[in-house]
C-alpha cells in the first residue's frame, strides 16, 4: 500500500488497523481467485515479452528473415497482433556481448564458477580458512546401516567408535562395543529395522571427528567402515562458493540483467506510466536461446534421497518465472541437515549432509499463490474449488511472490517452433467437437481409436460433449492425448498425429530436449500443440523429473474447458517452482467458448504460394525442400497437411506427405526422383476437411 495516500477518516478505527482490514480482505479475494473481473481469456498481447537469441547465426532456406531465432520471435508477434488495435508482443533480442559471442547458442548456459552446489562453507575452530561443507555429515547424527551382503552380519560383533578431529583434542570414545551400546541415553542399537546405529555424536564429542564402525560376517571376515562428521555451528551459508564467484552469474549478466532494464526502463512503460515489470504476465522463450541455465546461486535441488537425482541446471524458463521473487524469505543463510541415500561406495553411514534450504524445491501454496488449492491431491472435486486467476492484479497482492510464466516455442528447426505458434492461434478459434469430423467418416468409440473411456477418466468430459479425436490412456505414464488423431479418419496420416490444440506428455524421467528418441519428441513430430518434458536428462547435473512435475488432469482440463489459457492452467498445476520441467508450446492457447468454422483453403496457386529450395538430407542426398505457405495470418490462421506426387505417376504412386497440420507444411525430395519439366500436384487439406490442389514443377 502506499503510505504517501491521503488517509481514510473512518470514525472509532486507527488508520493502521483499517490498512492491515484492507490487506487482509484483498488477500482473501485473491486465494479465493475472485478478485479478478477479467474475462477468461482476459490476456492482452502486449502482456507477453517474446525472448530471442540476437547472436544467433543458423538460417533455415525457406526462411526469409537474416536468423531463425528472430524469425520465431518475429512470427509469434506476427500471429498475436490485435488486427484490431494493433497491439503486439514485446520482443527483446538477449546478447552474450562481444566477450562471449556464443555464449546463448548452446543447450545450457555455462558459468564462470560452479563450485556452489549446496550453498554450504565450513571453517573449523582452529582455522582461518573456509572449505567447501557439500560432502560433510552432521556431527549431531551418526547412523550405521550395514550394506547388503549374501553372507549375514554377526551384529554381536558390531562396533563404533569416535575420535576428535581437533588439533586441541584427541579425544576417543567407544560408543558401541561387542553389538551393545555404552552410552544408552545417547547411542541406540537394534538388531532389525533399517538401520542399526544412532548416535546423538555431538552430544558426546564437541566439534569434528571421525567415526569408525566394524563388523564381521559369519564367515569371520572383519569389515570396516570409517567417515568424517563436522559441527554444524561451523558451517555458513554462501552465496557464491569459496571463489567469491556466484554460479549463476553468467546467467544474471546475460538474461536476466537485460530483461529486468527492458521492463522497468520508464520509456518502455504503458500509457498509463505502467512498468512492463508488473504489466506482462507471460514470457515466449524463442528457438535459438539455451534451455537450462544455472539454478539460484548454483544449488542444486531435488526432492529424493538420491545425490545423483540432485542438480543445480534448471529449465530457462523456469528460472525466468522468479526473475523478481523474493528469495531472502526463503531462509537462504540457514545451514541444516539432509538425509541422503548411501553413497555408491556402500558405506555403512548415512549420509546426513550439511544444505541450506535452498537445496530443497520451491513448492507450496505460499510458495505459489496460484497454485490450485488441490493439485496432486487425490480425492475431491477439484474442478469446482477453482484457483486464482493469473491477472497482473492478482499478482500484485503477493509483491514477495512476483512470478512471470514461461513457456518455450521450439522445435528441432525453426519452422517446427512456428508450427507451435499456428496451431495453438488456429485452436483458440477453432478447436472444439466438430474439427476433424467428415461426414463419410464414422468416428467410433472403439479401443484401438480412442482407449477406455470410463466415468472418471479425463476423456469422458470431452467425449461427452462431442470430441471424437482423443486418446484415453489407462493410469500412469501417458496422459490423455486430446485432439489426436488416429489413422483411417479421413485425412492423410497414416500413422497417429494431433489436430490443433492437441495436448499430449508422456511422464517419465528420460522424456526431454536432449533425448532425441524419446516420446517427448515424438509428440512434437506428432503435431502437438502443448506438451512438457524435461530441460535436461542428465543425473547429477540436474534435478530429477518426476510425477508431479508435469500437470494434474483433474485441475488441468476442467480450467482448459472454461477457456482460461494455458500458461496460467499449468501455473496453477505447478507445485514446484524453479525446476526441471520445460513447458512447450503458446501460453495464449485456449479453447474457445465458441468455436468458429474457418473460411477453407481458397486463393492458393503454386506460383504464389510454393517455395522451393535446393538441399541436402544427412541420409538422402541432394533434393529440394518444397513448402507450401498458406499466408496464415492472426486474422485468418490457416493450417493443413500436405500430399506431393508427380501428376505422371499412377494414383497410388509413390507420394511425399506431411502428416502433421502446419500454417507452411514442408517436405523434402530426393534430387534423383525429379525429372527436369515434369509436373508435380501438391495436395493440401485443412483440419476440417477442406482441400486445394496445386500443380508444378520443382525445378
């Protein structure tokens, strides 16, 4: 609130007290999500900044523009400019600067320093020299568990031992001896369970020392184990490591440094004198920029006991979300114990390793206001609770919890990221029951088409009320692939793809950008419109994805049914923030309440509307990369598959087909099956069934 207003008299109250009354109701109206009068799909395009890579050099020869990352940011503001109002997207094109030229033009942003992992330093007593506190285990703990062997253990042969580290001490203690404790009210020992030995070791011993455990088998071998614990009263938060350097550094420089000038720079501002910082809600993270870039400060987080499924590389865009969060309310400096798995060197003690909080997730409702009160929550009607509403209102009632949402438009070139852009444009207008329905088709409910399809599955919704191009998938791994469409329905796959607006994720822990046989990119080859995987794949580097790191279906198609857009469903599903998962495809997405019937492929000739070019397949050779443009605008999105043959050739001749719906479907042909003067007839057909056909020649 702004103390500087003029003060309200209100009679028998303090203006204090009126002013917490005030916060207070505000704050309820805003996790009950009803202080919002906007429209569900209440989102302007000026309220999205679009991030590409200014360095970036590759140029795709059926794209115009002199780089494809400008290209994709260019054609997303193209297709999301009011035809009305002209208003548009903000690009802003990200430098790695004349020092680091391609510094932005790789799949991770690398650092300077990446000495900060756990955020953790140690100086002990008797030293004026820090040391890195990642790999040390908390005096305060001790516990034995024997490694599993075939031969059984003669646990009254178990012992443990202490011996300070001090240079002022050498003090040793016996704690267990002969299988029995010494020191009941301190030390434990059990002959079953998961553990056998917990000592209180602080409480014995003050400062560092070394503890020594032993046991023999029954076959008498004698085994011995042995590790170092500190004093956590030693340890102390860092926020860059022992070189003075933060880890994130490179990233602040280059990202997130330009971008926060750009949004408060006063000459940017709305008419109103709004800052673009607490205008836009959405960031579009172009084709061409990194997709992981380093974790707050460089610590790695993750949410197991596995160190290996623990990493300090995080999704971009998951990073740009709290580019203004407030991260001193996190307890940052505050050192404490983590309970991790045995290390692969199957030592006998746990490892209770020093970390500070930020080593844990971003998860919570206080930690995301918008999260929906019950996601990931089994039981309950969840589609009648409701959550925020994403609005630039609502966000300012949480200034400590200012997020953004992020979403990446990409692919494995350029056009396949704009191929994102147009079907999600042509969905918001046209996706609904009657798309990819022909009158001579009947479309029915048979398991092989559509799955099961039972009361409480996501599917039954949508099949009630008309969509026939689904795929219901039993609980687990796959989700519910909306608007798919199976082969045989009349179009010209014939292998499964998505009609626009196609939703689809396969939740497993190696679907990401870097696994190229994953089913992740096989959604994208699809034709999807909105999917998520992971930034990264890759154990100790980056934190491990998992179930909850995608979205909940019973939060997320009830919200998508009411028309809100889809970035702000997925805010809504996101329960942990500043993570791994990459979200692809547009934030404006939505159904529309009433979808419109498109005005069909008309106007099209092969001398307007191909563009040819000559190219080189890794496999096939030499050829032409032949690309039907559709001139798909925001005031007439246009998509459609596409068909090529030589009008010479016999009607179920060979044919090269684009299965998937684009706004410039795109194929390649072999120099060796082209012949100088013959004709060729180009086939297109639109996600409703109309058709065009084009004749001419490719060279």
């Amino acid at each position: 609130m702004n103390m500087d207003m003029p003060r309200p008299a209100v009679p028998g109250i303090t203006y204090r007290l009126f002013a917490a009354l005030l916060y207070f109701l505000c704050a309820l109206t805003f996790h009950n999500g009803l202080a919002s009068a906007e429209a569900p799909a209440g989102v302007s395009p000026s309220q999205v900044l679009v991030l590409y890579n200014a360095d970036w050099r590759e140029r795709h020869p059926l794209i115009s523009a002199t780089q494809d990352s400008l290209a994709v940011a260019e054609h997303y503001a193209r297709m999301h400019t009011d035809p009305v109002t002209g208003e548009r997207p903000y690009l802003l094109g990200l430098t790695g600067g004349r020092s680091s030229r391609n510094a932005l033009s790789g799949d991770h942003l690398e650092e300077r320093s990446t000495d900060n992992g756990c955020g953790v330093l140690y100086r002990s007593r008797n030293s004026k020299r820090f040391e890195s506190g990642c790999e040390m285990r908390d005096s305060r703990m001790v516990e034995v568990v024997l490694p599993k062997t075939e031969v059984p253990w003669n646990l009254g042969t178990l012992g443990l031992e202490i011996e300070s580290d001090e240079r002022s001490s050498r003090a040793r203690f016996k704690l267990v001896e002969n299988g029995a404790s010494l020191h009941p009210d301190k030390v434990r020992v059990r002959q079953d369970g998961d553990w056998r030995i917990r000592a209180l070791g602080g409480l014995l011993m003050e400062g560092a020392f070394t503890a020594t455990a032993r046991c023999a088998d029954a076959q008498g071998d004698v085994h011995e184990w042995s590790a170092e614990y500190r004093d956590i009263r030693q340890a102390s938060w860092s926020a860059t490591g022992l070189d003075g350097i933060r880890d994130d550094q490179n990233y602040l420089d280059l990202v997130e440094a330009p971008i926060k000038a750009f949004l408060e720079d006063p000459s940017n501002a709305r008419p109103d004198g709004t800052l673009l910082k607490d205008h836009v809600l959405y960031f579009v993270v172009c084709h061409g920029l990194p997709r992981t870039v380093s974790a707050p400060y460089g610590i790695a987080t993750g949410v197991g006991l596995h160190l290996r499924d623990y990493g300090s590389e995080i999704d971009l865009c998951q990073r740009l979300q709290l580019m203004y969060y407030d991260f001193e309310s996190l307890h940052r400096d505050e050192v404490q114990p983590m309970r991790f798995a045995p290390a692969s060197d199957k030592s006998a003690f746990t490892n209770i390793l020093l970390r500070t909080r930020m080593s844990m997730p971003l998860q919570g409702a206080d930690i995301n206001p918008f999260v929906h009160p019950a996601a990931y929550r089994k039981g309950g009607n969840k589609a009648g609770l409701g959550s925020p509403r994403f609005t630039s209102a609502q966000r300012a009632l949480r200034p400590d919890r200012h997020l953004f949402f992020a979403m990446r438009i990409d692919g494995q070139t350029p056009l396949e990221a704009m191929e994102l852009v147009d079907r999600g444009v042509y969905a918001s207008r046209h996706a609904g029951p009657e798309m990819g329905m022909l009158s001579d088709v009947p479309l029915l409910e048979t398991p092989e088409r559509v799955g099961k399809i039972d009361a409480r599955t996501p599917a039954k919704p949508f099949w009630e009320l008309g969509y026939r191009h689904l795929f219901q998938h039993p609980k687990g791994w796959v989700r519910l692939d909306l608007f798919k469409l199976a082969p045989g329905s009349g179009f010209f796959n014939s292998s499964p793809v998505f009609l626009p607006g196609g939703i689809a994720t396969f939740v497993q822990s190696n679907q990401g950008w870097n696994m190229k046989d994953s089913r992740f990119y096989e959604f994208l080859r699809q034709g999807v419109t909105m999917t998520a995987g992971s930034a990264r794949v890759d154990p100790r580097k980056t934190p491990h994805i998992h179930s909850h790191s995608f979205w909940d279906e019973a939060v997320f198609y009830p919200a998508l049914r009411e028309g809100r857009p889809v970035g702000e469903i997925l805010l809504s599903n996101q329960v942990h923030m500043g993570w791994i998962t990459s979200f692809v495809g547009d934030p404006l997405y939505r159904l529309p309440p009433e979808p419109q019937k498109p005005g069909g492929l008309t106007g099209l000739t092969w001398d307007k509307n191909v563009r040819v070019a000559q190219a080189r397949d890794a496999e096939r050779g030499k050829g032409y990369l032949v690309m039907a443009d559709l001139g798909s605008s925001a005031h007439e999105p246009r998509l459609a598959q596409m068909r090529l043959g030589r009008v010479a050739a016999e009607e179920n001749g060979a044919k090269h087909v684009f299965k998937r719906f684009a706004s410039r479907p795109c194929v390649f042909v072999p120099k060796r099956e082209v012949r100088k003067g013959e004709q060729w007839r180009l086939e297109l057909m639109d996600p409703f069934g109309d058709t065009a056909t084009l004749v001419g020649n490719l060279e």
